[in-house]
C-alpha cells in the first residue's frame, strides 16, 4: 500500500510512503546488518530502488532470492494481483459451497 505525500514547493521531488509487512525477526536482523553500515532500512529500501533504477535490474538475482525464500512455492504475478486485490477490499465471498457455485453461475 503506499500513499503519497506532496511537494512542499514547486520542483521539489514528490515522495511516496510504503507501507510493508515483513516479520519483526527478520527486520530486527536486517536492521543491525544496516546499523553496522549507517543506514536505516528505509534508507536501505531507497538505495535498492535507486541501483534497480541505474542498472535496469535488480541488484540481486531475484529468481534465486525468490527460490531461496520461498521454495517451491514461488508466487506469481497472478498471487501478487490476488494480494493487491484483497487489500483494496475486491474480496469474493460465498457462506457455503452452493452459495459461490450460484455466485460463479456454476
């Protein structure tokens, strides 16, 4: 989710806040990975979205990291539409069986 905050002045860049869900043990890990380097994670965050923008890829291989985390279970685009889907409240709901096969026109 983000959302966006406007420039105070003309010409100044607009920024966008994000909002993300990582477990608290794996941002407490990764927050004094950073500290020993002198950066926040959000800064971390930037510097990864700056290099992505420079080099035109990711400065990691992602379908590895992808396959590290998350096995065989790899979400697709299809999952992250689904994800993005569910928080902007477009949920299908049925109370039984019947009801979504009527719903589906099934």
């Amino acid at each position: 989710m983000t959302k966006e905050a406007a420039p105070k002045e003309k010409g100044e860049p607009r920024f966008i806040q994000i909002r993300l869900d990582i477990p608290a043990d794996v941002l407490d890990s990764a927050d004094k990975i950073f500290y020993e380097y002198g950066v926040t994670i959000p800064e971390a965050v930037r510097l990864m979205l700056i290099k992505t923008l420079g080099d035109k890829v990711p400065p990691f291989d992602i379908r590895a990291t992808l396959k590290e985390v998350y096995g065989d279970r790899i979400p697709n685009r299809e999952t992250f539409e689904s994800f993005d889907a569910i928080e902007r409240g477009e949920v299908f709901h049925a109370k039984d069986f019947e009801d979504l096969m009527r719903q589906l026109n099934i």
